[in-house]
C-alpha cells in the first residue's frame, strides 16, 4: 500500500524544526562552554586552562558525530529517514535537559566534568543522526531541480537555533544578576529545551516516508551494511566529500565559539555586549543560505561552493585589521562576513552531499561525510585558534581559516572532475 505524500509545507516544517531544535541544544553547550562550565565545572585550573579544558569538552561531540552518523545512517538507510529521525531528536533532547541538571564541580568534584562530558557525548550523537535524515526528508520530497532549494531548510535550522540560544543567554542576563545566573540561571535554556523537543517530536511523527526511500524499498536496493558498503563502493568520494565540507565547519565555529572567547576575554567585551554583535551575523548567515541555494540549483552545487569557499581564503586575511583592532564596527563587519560567508557554503551544501551517493546508502554516506567534516574542520577550531591566538597573533588565525579554505577547495574540484567523468560509479538521480 502507497503512503500518503507529504505536503512540501508539512516536509519543510519538519525538516526546519528538528535541525532548530538540534543546533539550539548544541548553541547553548557551545555559549555555556565558554561563559559557564570554566567557571562551574573546573574551578581549579587557572581562567586559561579552565576555559581549555571546557573547550576540549565541546570537541567531544564532534567525535561522537561520525558514530552516530553510522548507527543513525544504518537504521536510516535500513528501516527508514522517519523512525531514525524521531530517535536522533529524542537522544540528543535528553542529553541537553541531563545537562542542565547536572551537580557540580562544588558539589560532586571531579564526576561532574566526567558526566559534563557524557552528556556532551549524547549530545554529538543525537547530532550525528540528526542532519543527514533532515536533509533527506527534505531533498528525497524535493522536485527536481529544486533540490538545494529544499536542502537548506534544515540548514536554516543553524542560525535559527544559535539565535534563539543568543537570546536565551542574553535575556536571562538582563533578568538576572551574575550571581544568580551562575547559581541557577543558566541551567533554564537546557531544561527548557525538552519543550521545544516535544513540539518537534510531533510534528516529526506525522510525517511519511520519503518516495525515494519507498521506491529503494520496492527495488530490493537496501543493503546488510550500509555502512561497510560506503566504505568499500565509495571511500574515495567520502574522503572528498568531507575534506570538501571541511572549511564550512571551521568558519563557523571560528566564527561562534572563538570569537565569543575572544572577544569576552582579549577585546573585553561583557557578553551582554558581543552576543548581539554574533546575532547580527547570524541574520546575514540566515539570508545568504537562501539566497546561496537559489544560485546553487541553477548554476550547479559544486560550483556555488566552489565560489564560497574562495571566498572564506580571501577573508582569512581580514582577522587581524577587522577583529583584531575590537572596535564596534570592525567586529560587526568581520561577524558578518565571516557568517555571511558561512551561509554560502552551507545552503548548497546538504544537496551536494545527499547527490553524491545512491538511495541504499545515502544517510550512511551523507551523514558521514558531513560529520568526519566536523572533526576536521569543528573540534579543534576553538581550541587551535586560541592558542594560535595566544601565541602568535590572530593573523595567525587567519591563517588558519585560509589554509583549511584552500584544502576544501581542492577537495571541491577533484569532486567535480570525478563527476564530470562518470567517476561517481552511479547516475545521481538514482
């Protein structure tokens, strides 16, 4: 028996609402890892140390990531995008509320950063099956030649959700003084979150399958190890794939986790000063993910990343004179740009990863790539740039940002010259 199709507003919604609540939950770790765990989680280090330490924490999740690509992506590619998507949601909500309950460091010493970190590893891998099965909810209903188009829907979810956790942040230190705030208030945006899990939740379970995964079903395509198979039939396009993703992650986190470090530390900023600073990037990073699928979806994927990604090398050289001087203006410009930029490449980017690998293995193999991306390009963001920082400069860090551009560019042609000769090993609109 045929399911019902799904409306485009009803697949959209869901595809929006689930990668908002994700990122949400992750936002609100990344601003608490460097406002609120240095301070409660490891007060015996120095402020440095401490703050390095709750960073290293945050880069647990981006370990995690890749394994829940590979549980979520089997299920997904073996029993179907919807039930894994409502398990994925359920797993990363629970980690985020545990956090917001957890003892510490006064209280319990050492277990708390100990299970800080568990919850954080929950976290990574509710995040790991979250994406790729957003991304083909979305782009599995989408018509053709639209693909990107509906792909970035649940990239929207990004800024979405880092808006929402800015102004959760920002509203509770306006309500509250710091004391209060670092005894109690900052624990209200995790708990809070499970009411935003539940609104997904429902609106995820009315959703049927997608016809691509229906006519995979129909066809006997779906494989015993969708995992095993990625790795044997497409390794080389996985390993591009995620050195191709590779600079998206490191603007975004250079452009979140350590400029929020930064600026609250070296430039002295309040955070009540910086964090509307990093929202006024994010509504530039949410108009250019549209704007950037538009022209993906008439002038090819590969080529609208191809031209974001030149665009995140020449702006690794804009760290220094635009942020490094901590005037208003430059830090918004340089916010800006950076997650300006950042919205080119991630609107094209979920359909230019979804196409590059065939029906039975297309969560496994997107999810992977998006996620080994975030280990390259994500986990040691914050942590290397401020001690490039530190060290050198934040030339140095521009540097950085430029030399990890030019990696993914490379990765970006030899995906499209593969293309371009049938190197792929299948018809993408398989």
């Amino acid at each position: 028996m045929t399911s019902p199709a799904n409306s485009p507003r009803r697949v959209l919604f869901a595809s929006l609402i689930g990668t908002t609540i994700e990122f949400f939950d992750f936002y609100i770790y990344a601003t608490a890892a460097v406002i609120v765990f240095p301070k409660l989680f490891f007060p015996a280090a120095d402020p440095t140390s401490a703050t390095l330490q709750s960073l290293a924490t945050f880069a647990i999740a981006f370990f995690a990531r890749p394994v829940g690509a590979a549980v979520f992506g089997h299920f997904g590619d073996r029993l179907g995008r919807k039930a894994t998507l409502v398990a994925a949601l359920m797993l990363m909500g629970f980690s985020t509320v545990a956090i917001g309950l957890l003892p510490t460091y006064a209280q319990i010493g050492v277990a708390a950063p100990l299970l800080l970190s568990l919850c954080r590893l929950g976290q990574g891998l509710g995040l790991g099956g979250e994406w790729g099965g957003a991304v083909l909810l979305a782009t599995e209903n989408a018509p053709k030649g639209r693909e990107a188009w509906y792909g970035m829907f649940p990239q929207l979810g990004a800024p979405i959700g880092f808006i929402l956790s800015a102004a959760s942040f920002l509203a509770l230190g306006a309500a509250l003084t710091d004391e209060q705030f670092f005894a109690w208030g900052w624990r209200i945006p995790f708990v809070a979150s499970a009411l935003l899990v539940i609104v997904g939740l429902y609106v995820r379970l009315k959703i049927t399958e997608t016809p691509a995964f229906q006519a995979a079903i129909e066809r006997r395509e779906r494989v015993r190890a969708p995992m095993l198979t990625v790795l044997r039939e497409h390794g080389a396009i996985l390993s591009l794939a995620t050195l191709g993703a590779t600079a998206t992650f490191t603007v975004f986190y250079l452009m979140t986790v350590f400029a929020l470090s930064w600026g609250v530390s070296a430039l002295g900023y309040g955070r009540g000063q910086f964090l509307p600073l990093q929202m006024i990037g994010m509504v530039v990073f949410a108009v250019t993910i549209p704007l950037s699928a538009i022209y993906a979806d008439r002038a090819g994927r590969t080529t609208a990343l191809l031209l974001a990604t030149l665009g995140l090398f020449l702006f690794g050289f804009a760290f220094e004179p635009l942020f490094g001087a901590g005037h208003v203006a430059g830090v918004t410009l340089f916010l800006a740009l950076g997650l300006g930029l950042m919205g080119c490449t991630y609107g094209p980017l979920s359909a230019a990863l979804s196409e590059l690998f065939p029906t039975a293995v297309r969560y496994t193999g997107a999810s992977l790539a998006f996620n080994l991306a975030g280990i390259l390009g994500a986990s040691p963001a914050p942590y290397l740039a401020t001690w490039l920082a530190k060290t050198y400069g934040l030339w140095a860090v521009g540097l950085y940002m430029s030399a990890m551009a030019a990696l993914t560019g490379v990765a970006l042609v030899a995906i499209a010259r593969r293309a371009k000769r049938g190197g792929l090993g299948f018809s993408p609109a398989e």
